[in-house]
C-alpha cells in the first residue's frame, strides 16, 4: 500500500516549513509503522508532484495553507482517495468571515462584529496566527475585524467520518471522533501581532464536554471531514475562533502520546468507519517547530 503525503509549506514557504515539516514527521511515521510506502513531493512545483505522484498512491492527504488547501486537493481527490477533508468544505473554511457567518446563523458563539476602540484584525483568507493582530485600525483590504474576546485558547483535535460529496458510497453518520483537547499558547507581539507558540496536550479544562460539544456542531455544521482543528476561546461563552480542515500542529503532540495511529485513523475515518474513541497515555508540551517536552 501506498500513501501520498503532500506538505505544502516544506518547499514553499520558508516561515512556516518546520511547522509543516514536524506535521509532515509525525504522520509519515505513523504510516510508516503501519506498513504503507510513503511517497512525498520531491520538488517545489507542489501542483505537479500531486499530478505526478498521487496516481500511483493508494490514498493521499494534502496539507496546505487554508487559501490554498481547496486547490490541491481537489485536484488530489481526482487522481487518488482523499483521506482528508472534501475540497468543497476546504473552500468554505477558508473564508474566515463567511465561515463566522455561517456558524453564526447556526447557533455557534464566534467573536462578535468589532466595535470601537481595540479589535482583532485578521485576514479573510488566511493561516492560523499569520497576519492577525490586536489593533486600534480599521481592517484593509481583504480583512475583517472582531472583537477581542478575553478567555482561555484551546483547540479541539477531531477526525470526522461523515465522508459525503464524491464519495458518499463511504456515509456512515458516524459522529466525529475526539482525540484530544489542545491548550494554546498564544502571544501578543509589541506591534499587536498574534504568534501562536505551540502547545500543550491532552488537557481538561472546565467545561471540557461543553467545550468538545461545540467544536463537534461546529465541524458537522461546515461539513469537514478527516483531521480538523477547531480553535475556541473559551471565556464568558465558548467562541469559535478558527476552524481549520487540515492536520495542525497540535497534532504532533497527539501522537506522540496516542496509543493509536493517526494512519489507520485518517483511512478508517475517510471509509466512514473511525473508532470510537482513542486512547491517550501521559501529556506532552510541544513547540510551534515540533519540539516535545513531556510533563
């Protein structure tokens, strides 16, 4: 069996390459242990590598910046089984102002329109923490602004098994499976900008099911599939900050603490068939490169 694994950042964005290359690391090992051939690009032209190499894979999984992630893999999903979230779904989250819209008129608490005096600014296409900024500023072109919610950063790690779209032969209702809930450590540069640090994984925080249970509505509601990262604020009421449908950084320290593997997770999960809960001993701290300290 073949897997095609494609990072995008590795060869083409210098400032996030060893976040993408610990990403990479992580769930090309697990792979590995699993007895599948790993098969990476080779070169930068990252469309042509998928073109080139993903026929010949078993099952494929892009990961890529958010603006970019519906690109690839919907191009990956014509050449190869697609173990990650749907193309479609990709496109929504990628728009960060429409996807707080969308959760919005669906019930989900998401950090309301800015007001006078201090916002947050963020791209309306962006990736994680890159280009967001605590601000007195109007939002330029292709921003939005929202109001700074003060509270807890934690993210909720979840793999979705409800596989619809071009390969709906796969539904099985299955509801998304939980790996862990992720703190995150989140800074606030002198000029205002966001840096986002790492982590720590698994923890348990007040109102942990609540927590799990609205990155879970928020997921279903959006559609995602495979590995995604909810991020949440969790102060007052629990808000959605982000919703990422891709394998993040937290992801590395879930590994490195799951008795199961991601591998076998993500192929199950994409046959609408994930497990029903994993099973994760000790707790970890990693950086934003992948560094792992074990606490």
């Amino acid at each position: 069996m073949k897997v095609f694994l494609a990072e995008y950042s590795v060869c083409n964005d210098p400032e996030l390459a060893p976040e993408g290359a610990a990403m990479l690391a992580a769930i090309s090992g697990s792979f590995e242990r699993c007895g599948y051939d790993v098969v990476t690009p080779e070169r930068p032209d990252f469309e042509g590598e998928i073109r080139r190499l993903a026929p010949g894979c078993d099952v494929g999984l892009v990961i890529a910046p958010d603006h970019l992630l519906f690109r690839y893999t919907h191009l990956l999903e014509g050449l190869t089984h697609n173990i990650g979230c749907g193309s479609m779904n990709a496109a929504v989250c990628a728009n960060k102002q429409r996807t707080a819209d969308i959760l919005s008129r669906n019930g989900i608490a998401v950090p309301p329109a800015a007001g006078e005096g201090r916002r947050v600014v963020k791209p309306i296409m962006g990736c994680g923490a890159l280009g967001v900024r605590l601000t007195d500023e109007e939002p330029g072109a292709g921003e939005f602004a929202q109001a700074y919610v003060e509270g807890e950063a934690l993210s909720v790690s979840l793999v979705g098994s409800r596989v619809t779209g071009n390969v709906c032969e796969f539904y099985s209702g299955v509801p998304p499976l939980r790996l862990a809930v992720n703190r995150q450590e989140i800074a606030v540069a002198d000029d205002g900008r966001f840096l986002y640090l790492g982590g720590e994984t698994p923890v348990h925080p007040d109102r942990e099911e609540e927590i799990v249970d609205v990155a879970v509505r928020a997921m279903n509601v959006l559609g995602c599939q495979g590995y995604t990262g909810i991020d949440v604020i969790v102060g007052e009421r629990i808000y959605v900050v982000d919703v990422n449908p891709r394998p993040t950084t937290s992801l590395v320290g879930i590994a490195a603490v799951m008795e199961e593997e991601i591998a076998d997770i993500l192929v199950a999960a994409s046959h609408g068939e994930a497990p029903a809960e994993v099973h994760l001993a000790g707790r970890v701290r990693f950086d934003k490169d992948g560094g792992l300290h074990r606490l």
